[in-house]
C-alpha cells in the first residue's frame, strides 16, 4: 500500500498530459520551439517559486552529472526529438510508434531491483496499446504508408528515450523532485536555442492564446513533470506504464468535449480496452489480499501457569512473533493484558 498514493500522483501527470492537444491548438499557431521555450519556463518557475518559501530546496540542483545528463535526456532530447519526427513524417504514424513507451516502460522496469515482470502486466499493456492503436488511427489499418522514413526512426527513439528516462528514475530514488525545475530550465534554453535558429518567431495574438500557453507551462509542462517523477521514483512503475495509454484517450476525449472533432466509435472501444488492461495490470494494487484478522474472543486456555493468567482475559491483544529458528514461519502469538502469552 506505500506505493498506491506515488503511484496515484504519477496518475495524475497522465490526466494533465491529456490536455496537451487541446490546449496546444488553442495556443494558436505558435513555431513548436517557441512553444516549447515558453512553457518550459514556465514550467521551470513552477518549481523555482517554490523556492520562496523553501529557500533550502534549491541546494537539490546539486547533483552528479549523471542525473543531468538523464533529465537532459528525458526533457530535452525526447521533446525536441519528437518535434522534428513530427515535422519529417506523418503525424499519425509518428504517435503510434512514440507510443511504444509505456510497454517499453514495462519491459525495462523489470531490470530494476525488487521489480518482476509478470503475466498480468505484459497483459494490461497490450490491452493499453490496443486501445491506443485503436484510437490513434480511428479503427483503421496500421502500416507505413510511404515506407520507413526518417521521422519514424527518431519517432522510435523517442520511444526509447522516455521510457529510459521514467526507468532510470527510480535508480536516483533519493534525488528530490525539486532538480525537475532544472530540467524544464535546461530544455528551455535549448528549445530557444533552436527556435531562433530554424523558426520565425510568432507572438500570441489573443487573451485566449496566452492563457492556454501559461495554463500549458504550469500544468501539464510544470505540475505533470514534478507529478510524473515522483511517481516514478516512488509508485509502482509498471502499472504507470500501462496507464499511461489513457493519455491518447483522454486526449481524445477532451478535444470532443471541447468541440474539436466528431464523436467516433474508436473512442468508445479504446475506452473498453484501456480500462480493461489498467484494472488487469494494477491487479496486485487494487485487489491485494487483507491479512487475516485474529478473533480473541475465541482463543484457547492460557499456556501460562501464572495465577494472574486467565486464559480469555478481555482485553487481550493479539500479537505477531517469530516461532522457533526458522525466521520464515510466523507463529500469532497472544498476549493478555496481564501478561499472559499463548499460540493463538
């Protein structure tokens, strides 16, 4: 159970994740790098504001290189990545394979200490892809239409970089989230590196347009972020990974609630099989057995000789000891509130 409410607040990442399409098109028509260079200061600030009143928090940005170089990694090269794979081949096509990470997720999490991979886990995720595949595509045909192209490649290794990045997270359990600000401040500079160099640049011409780019940087940028490495470092990651397909879903579901786009029955189905397959794969967490319950109202005679004993004292409390050499076997062990002790 200590891992249900990390495991939950990684969860919530997920949910903000699903407005990214929404409110990205409501940002209007804004270069990506130039996009990505304004939300991810503010999603930088998210965390550095917080630093006002934990002025001590700030001494988390000293970390060894190898924790840079991952949320480098995770951040920076997969957003920038994806948007040049997103430029070089069909967006559609480029989602499918992008989305690879949440089985990959669960694979790579199973060579993680105190991790095993099993059935019911392989089983969620691919119900999870299914679901995704389903919705991505709108019930139709999956393949390359124009064969393998470059986009597809990186689209693929994007896949791979994320899916390191939330894995190789919990091998830095102890980092706080707090060097999280560092990595949104990172792929800010970078992101703006690139967009001075390859875009034009394009202010927001609305209210509308800069309220959807702050609420972008703050939530789903900034809070999703914090959220989502925290439930990695902490949660069960690989019932993350197989909840992580609800983002496609969800995302779909918000544009139509939003009025973009018609309502299809691949929503309907990738629904049913994205549910399915988190129930499935988070079966240890929602259906984890009680231990038993010691009823001492029907306990035997006292063992002990002592005249204080009494046997059935109300008032005893039950107790657990180990019995014998063997450590492993438990023996319950009684105890009155006079001192007595007997084997349950």
């Amino acid at each position: 159970m200590e891992k249900t409410i990390p495991t939950l607040i990684g969860f919530s990442a997920i949910l903000t994740w699903s407005f990214l399409a929404l409110l990205s098109t409501a940002a209007g028509p804004i270069p990506p790098f130039q996009l990505a260079a304004m939300t991810f200061l503010l999603g930088g600030l998210v965390g550095a504001s917080s630093w006002l009143v934990r002025p001590a928090a700030i001494k988390s940005l000293r970390q060894p290189w190898q924790v840079w170089a991952l949320g480098t990694a995770g951040l920076c090269i997969y957003h920038c990545a994806y948007f040049f794979a997103i430029q070089s081949a069909p967006p559609v096509e480029v989602s499918l394979i992008a989305y690879l990470w949440p089985l990959l997720i669960v694979v790579f999490a199973a060579f993680l200490p105190g991790e095993k991979l099993r059935a019911h886990h392989i089983a969620g995720v691919m119900l999870g892809l299914a679901g995704a595949i389903v919705v991505i595509t709108k019930g139709g045909t999956i393949g390359l239409a124009n064969g393998v192209m470059k986009g597809h490649v990186i689209a693929l290794f994007c896949a791979f970089i994320w899916a390191g990045y939330s894995v190789l997270s919990r091998r830095f359990g102890k980092v706080p989230t707090d060097v999280v600000a560092g990595y949104c401040f990172i792929t800010a500079a970078v992101a703006l590196v690139l967009h001075l160099t390859l875009e034009a640049t394009v202010w927001p011409q609305t209210a509308t347009q800069w309220s959807a780019i702050v609420i972008l940087g703050v939530i789903p940028l900034g809070a999703g972020f914090y959220a989502w490495d925290y439930g990695c470092k902490h949660g069960d990651i690989m019932i993350l990974g197989a909840l992580s397909y609800a983002a496609p879903l969800f995302s779909v579901i918000v544009l139509l609630l939003a009025g973009f786009g018609v309502f299809h029955w691949s929503v309907a189905v990738a629904c049913i099989l994205i549910t399915v397959g988190a129930v499935v794969a988070a079966k240890d967490l929602l259906f984890a057995p009680r231990p038993p319950s010691i009823d001492v109202t029907r306990l035997p005679s006292a063992l002990d000789g002592n005249t204080g004993c009494r046997g059935r004292n109300s008032g005893s409390v039950p107790r657990i000891r180990p019995h014998g050499q063997d450590s492993r076997y438990i023996a319950p062990v009684c105890r009155s509130a006079a001192g007595c002790q007997w084997q349950c």
